[in-house]
C-alpha cells in the first residue's frame, strides 16, 4: 500500500482545514463538538504541527498536536484513520511523524478503550495519571477576582 505522509506547513486553505476537521470529526463526533474540533485543528496548522496522510491522492489519515510548555511534551490534539486504513501501521506513522525528536509526548485517552491503550504502549507511550473533567455550568454571572 502506497500511503504519502505529508507535513502541512504554513497556512493551510479552507479546504485542507475542512477535510482535516471531517476526518477527525467522522471518529471523535461522541467526544467533542464539530466547533471545538475546528478551532483545535486550526490552532494546531497555526502554532503546532498536522501531518497528514494520503492513498492515491485521497486524505486516510491525520493528527494535530501542540508543543505544551507547562509539561515541556508535544501533546497529541487528534487523531484519526479511516477505517480501512486501520491496522496498516498507519496511526504509528503519523504519531511518529508529528513529535519532535528532541522532546517526549502526551495524548488524553477519552475512554477506557483498550485498542487504543495497546497502540499508544506498543508505541512505547506509559500512562502517567488519570485525567478528570469537571464541565461548566455555563452562568453568565462569573465575576473573576481580582
């Protein structure tokens, strides 16, 4: 199978945003909002890196991430392969291709899910800690103190 991995770089078009978010969006729809999606895809093609992969011209596969400087990693956003793809090796390719080499990386595991626990230890990835969300409550009178 001939996959192309490419690094976009620069500013992306309307359109290499919008097949980017759709991809993501078609497997990450249960965990975050289309709207969410855009702006972490497009906060990525600005300050962090997206790498993408094609088959025949065709968008199987991407992954947006950011360098977090209050962990000093690069921390994986999303990721996504089209299911056909899947298996292939390449989800290990575009991980692989998105860190720098010179730091570590992190990714948040949205459930207990354990395919992709497996591909993130065979990657040599460990789990550190658990992570908690509380959501917000959405009222308008929040006053920040001073």
């Amino acid at each position: 199978m001939n996959i192309e991995y490419r690094r976009i770089d620069g500013k992306p078009t309307e359109k290499k945003i919008k097949k980017s978010v759709d991809l993501l969006h078609q497997y990450l729809n249960e965990f975050i909002s289309r709207d969410a999606l855009e702006k972490d895809v497009e906060y990525c093609f600005d300050k962090g890196r997206v790498v993408a992969a094609y088959h025949e011209g065709e968008l199987v596969g991407v992954v947006v991430g950011v360098q977090t400087p209050f962990f000093d990693k690069f921390h994986i956003g999303h990721i996504a392969v089209k299911e056909r793809f899947q298996g292939k090796g390449v989800g290990t390719k575009l991980t692989e291709k998105v860190i720098p080499e010179d730091v570590g990386a992190s990714v948040h595991l949205n459930m207990d899910n354990p395919e992709v626990e497996k591909f993130y230890e065979k990657m040599g990835f460990e789990q550190t800690h658990k992570r908690f969300k509380k959501p917000s409550k959405k009222t308008s009178d929040f006053k920040p103190s001073d």
